[in-house]
C-alpha cells in the first residue's frame, strides 16, 4: 500500500513540474539571452526562475503576487514530494500487524552529513497529505498559467483569446488556492466570504 500512495504522490509532483515548465515557457521573452532548457532542471530550480521571471514581467501588482503564492506553494510542495521520495521508509517494530502500519524515516538534512533519522514515524496519511498537496499546488501553478495567456501581449492574437470573456477573477481565484478539489480533479471556485 505504501508503494502505491507513494506513486501517486510521484504522479502528482509531474504534475507540477509540468505546469511549472509551462509557466516558464510563457514567461522566456523571446529575445532573451538567459533562457534555461526548463525540460533538464528540477521543480525547485524552475519556481526560482519563474519568480524572478514573473518579477520582471510587466504584469499586474495583483497577478504578479498571485503568481508567486502559487509558485510557493509548488515548492512547498516539493518540499514534501522529496521528503517521501528520497528518504528510507523502515517499518516500525511491532506495527507489521497493524492496520495503519506507521514507518521510521531517515533522510538527508541541510547542514549535517550522513543519514538522520526523522522525529516522528510516518504513515500513510503523511504521503496523502503530500498528494494533496501536490494536487493544490498543481491546480494554482495551471491557474498562474493560464492568466499569463490571457495577459500577456505575445499571446493576444491567440484564437481562444478572440472574443472571450476575461477568466482572470477565475484563475487569479486558483493561484490563490480559493477553490475546492474533488476527487477526480474538477475543481471549483470558492471565493472568501
């Protein structure tokens, strides 16, 4: 069960990265002389340079602050992503019959060498946790996205930008993480009271 929550988690981390790699698509200037080949670099990394890109956009104060709390949260939730990943699950002691068996971690930690155990076991609820995560994080970097086609001049000859509507309060809603996710990923606005 493990093992399967865990790739799950890894499903939902490809999911970021690739909405991340499409922000910085959109956001490489055509003209610049800097650009990175999004595709080789890891999700940290990108967040890193889309908010410094996003910075230096000619975009509204609003979406531009939008736009980095939804890139936040991305690495935040690469944050827990590499917890699960990259660290050693040993299951606990005594927890083999149980229902929720819960697992001894060990990992790297910044600023000291070797393998560190962490302070708390975890268990399965620690991965879906991440997931969840992953899956917010995921819906907020599509919403930075998609208000960066609707705004930004390369894109104005666009065919779906030609007589629609503005979807900004909409995605702008999303980057800020106002909406509620069900289960299979439909997601609806909810806005604060």
């Amino acid at each position: 069960m493990l093992s399967l929550t865990i790739g799950r988690a890894v499903r939902a981390h490809a999911r970021v990265e690739y909405g991340l790699r499409n922000v910085h698509e959109a956001l490489v200037t055509p003209s610049s002389t800097d650009n990175v080949a999004a595709g080789f670099v890891g999700a940290d990394r990108l967040v890193n340079d889309c908010m410094l890109r996003l910075r230096r956009a000619d975009l509204s104060r609003e979406l531009t602050e939008s736009g980095e709390r939804s890139l936040k949260a991305a690495q935040e939730a690469n944050v827990l992503r590499n917890g699960i990943v990259h660290d050693l699950w040993l299951l606990e002691s005594g927890s083999e019959d149980d229902v929720n068996p819960r697992w001894n971690t060990f990992g790297a930690t910044r600023g000291r060498t070797g393998t560190v155990a962490r302070p708390a076991p975890s268990d399965i609820q620690t991965v879906e946790d991440a997931r969840t995560a992953l899956n917010l994080a995921a819906v907020r970097v599509s919403g930075l996205f998609m208000a960066l086609h609707e705004v930004l001049p390369r894109y104005e000859e666009s065919p779906r930008r030609r007589g629609r509507t503005s979807g900004l309060p909409t995605y702008l809603a999303l980057m800020d993480g106002n909406f509620r996710l069900a289960q299979n990923g439909d997601w609806e606005v909810v806005l604060p009271a």
